[in-house]
C-alpha cells in the first residue's frame, strides 16, 4: 500500500510541475518556474522513498525535499524583489501605505 501511495504523490508533483510549467511558458513568470522545478525535485523525493529499501537510512532523501522548499522560498524572494524594482520605490519604503497624504489639523 506504500508503494502505491508513493507512486501516487510522485505522479501527482509530477502533474503540478507540468501545470507550473505551462503557466510559466504563457505568462512568462518566473514564480511559476521556480514552482516547476519544486515539484519535478519533490517528485523526485517521493520516487526515491519509493525505491529506497524501508531498512535503509532515509535521511539522505529528505536533503532532496530540503531542496524543494528552498526553490519555493527563492522563487517567492524573486518574485518581490522584482516587483520593488519594477515600480521604482525602494526596498525600504516599498510597505509605507500609498493614498492621498493628509493634512495636518
């Protein structure tokens, strides 16, 4: 039953990958690459559990799974660096609140 589960979660990273992918390639977004490539590397993690011997040591799988979350957080830092330099405001002013100013009373 582990092994048909496995095969599940990889097919389905699978699946989000090639979807990520296509919206990259519409949209041009590199976010969306970024979310490819963590699934096509979970996908991978999931594989590898399901090959890897249940008497062996694991440990060096989930390094692969580390891998996964540190292109997601690298896509998401991408993704607002860019825009902060697209609108010309600077970093550190980018999260002051845009309106009308008002007057003092």
């Amino acid at each position: 039953m582990r092994f048909y589960a496995w095969g599940l979660l990889t097919m389905a990273n699978v699946i989000a990958a090639m979807f990520f992918l296509r919206y990259f390639r519409e949209s041009r977004d590199r976010l969306f690459a970024f979310f490819a490539a963590a699934f096509a590397v979970m996908a991978l993690d999931w594989l590898g559990h399901a090959l890897t011997p249940p008497t062996s040591l694991r440990h060096d799988i989930y390094i692969v799974r580390l891998l996964a979350f540190a292109l997601i957080i690298a896509g998401i830092a991408d993704k607002n660096r860019k825009e902060s330099r697209s609108r010309g405001v600077p970093v550190a002013s980018a999260t002051r609140p845009r309106g009308p100013a008002v007057p003092p009373s």
